[in-house]
C-alpha cells in the first residue's frame, strides 16, 4: 500500500503472485521496507529508460521453515 502512490505515478505495473497461506514469524517492518527498496530501486534505475515496465514480486513455501521471496523487473539490469 506504501508503494501505491509511486507506481500510479508511473507506467509500470506491479505483479504480485504470493501463494495462500504463507506464515512468517519475522520482522513485518523490516520485511517491508526491503520489498519497497528493491520496487523503489527498479523504478528510479532499472526500469527509468523503459515506458511500459514491469515488477513482479513472488513468494512460496520452500518447505515448513522456508519461505523463497523473488522480486524481478524488466528493466536495463545491472
């Protein structure tokens, strides 16, 4: 939801595909401001030269203690 105002200000679309069901015993704020950085970073970086980008965030159970969290975009790379 905190990253709503900067993606409507541009072009690119924010895909999400996070399984049911996932469980995390963490930091939630911590968690979050990673996601924003990496989304935020795509945005000013990766994806400034492209009009039509793309973000994808995915999650899945890896097994009972795991869980693979993979933020990806389309833009220039590094």
């Amino acid at each position: 939801m905190s990253l709503g105002p900067t993606l409507r200000k541009s072009q690119h679309n924010l895909r999400c595909d996070i399984a049911d069901g996932i469980m995390l015993d963490s930091y939630p704020g911590y968690l979050a401001q990673i996601v924003t950085n990496l989304v935020n970073n795509a945005l000013l970086h990766g994806l400034e030269s492209r009009p039509d980008g793309e973000i994808a965030i995915s999650a899945k159970l890896v097994d009972d203690a795991s869980v693979a969290l993979v933020v990806s975009d389309n833009g220039a790379g590094i």
